[in-house]
C-alpha cells in the first residue's frame, strides 16, 4: 500500500513536471492543508500563511526539474515552505532572543514533567505565550524535526546558539506550562 502511494505521488511529480495541469492540481490538493498547518505554526496569521503555501506551491512547480527524489515531494516542499515562512519573519524583524557569549554553557540539568492528553492545550498555550525565537526554535527542532545545524544555517545562527536557544525555550515553555 505505501509503496503505491508512493509510485503515484512520483507519477503525479513526474507529470507534473510535463506540465500536466490536472497532476498540479491533485499535488496541491495532497500537500494544501499539510503546509498551510505548518504556516500558521510559524507564522500565526491566517493570511500570511496563505501568502506563503501559494507562492510555495509556485516556486516549486516552477522548480520541480530540480527535484531530484533525495527525499520525498512533500518533504521537499515542506522545506521550501519552512525557509519561506523564516524569511518571512526576517522581513517582519522577528529577531532570536538575544544572548551573551557566557550564556552559552548548557547545563546537564533536565527538566522532567509528566503531561496528560488534557495538558496538550496548556503547551499549545504556552507556546504561543514564547517570545518569538524560542517559538521559532521549537517550531523547526520539535514539530519540524531540523537539527540544531540544520536550523543555525536556516537562521544564520551557531550551532550551539540553536542548542541554547531550544534548552532556554523547553525551560521557559515548562515554567509557562506550569503557571497556567
């Protein structure tokens, strides 16, 4: 079963590349409410967020003779999504929480807390509640799945600049957590 969903997405990319318009179309409504979710995570503005899918979708049917199947389409685009959504918040001057250079220690401290299903809602909260780079952090490291490196070069930040930031954010996020 899964092996056919993939020959029909590649069949879908490969026709799509042709410039079959009906393949588009059937790629967009595969991938539409997947990316729009990870906009508005990001981005936290219905419009912008549709902004962003749409000129996704754009530059990457534009650029599908560049995808080469390293990794999936949807993944593929999923990146092209995130970078854009980043450089969207560059424009809108969302900085990185700023920190000193001997603030980069991180502690072998971890933090342990048990949730239940229903504390999901205090966590979204909280997060929302998260200056907007430790959001943005947690975003690409929790929810997105990059790696510190992957997210210093996205960011144009340290490696360990990323490490720090996520450890400040889980800390803080867990302090919000627990005063709702």
């Amino acid at each position: 079963m899964e092996t056919d969903i993939r020959f029909r997405h590649k069949e879908l990319v490969e026709k799509s590349k042709s410039g079959d318009r009906s393949s588009q179309y059937q790629l967009y409504e595969l991938y539409v409410d997947a990316m729009y979710n990870i906009g508005m995570r990001f981005l936290r503005i219905k419009e912008d967020a549709e902004d962003v899918v749409q000129d996704s979708f754009v530059d990457a049917f534009k650029n599908l003779g560049n995808f080469k199947y390293d990794s999936t389409f949807g993944a593929w685009l999923k990146r092209i999504v995130i970078n854009k959504c980043i450089n969207r918040l560059k424009l809108k001057r969302v900085a990185i929480t700023p920190i000193e250079e001997h603030e980069y220690h991180l502690s072998n401290e971890t933090v342990e807390i048990k949730f239940e299903a229903t504390d999901i809602i205090k966590v979204k909260r909280g997060i929302d509640l998260l200056p907007s780079g430790y959001k943005e952090i947690l975003n690409l490291y929790l929810l997105e799945g990059y790696d510190h490196m992957e997210i210093g070069e996205v960011l144009g930040i340290t490696t360990s600049t990323s490490k720090s930031q996520y450890h400040r954010a889980k800390k803080k996020l867990v302090e919000i957590v627990k005063n709702l």
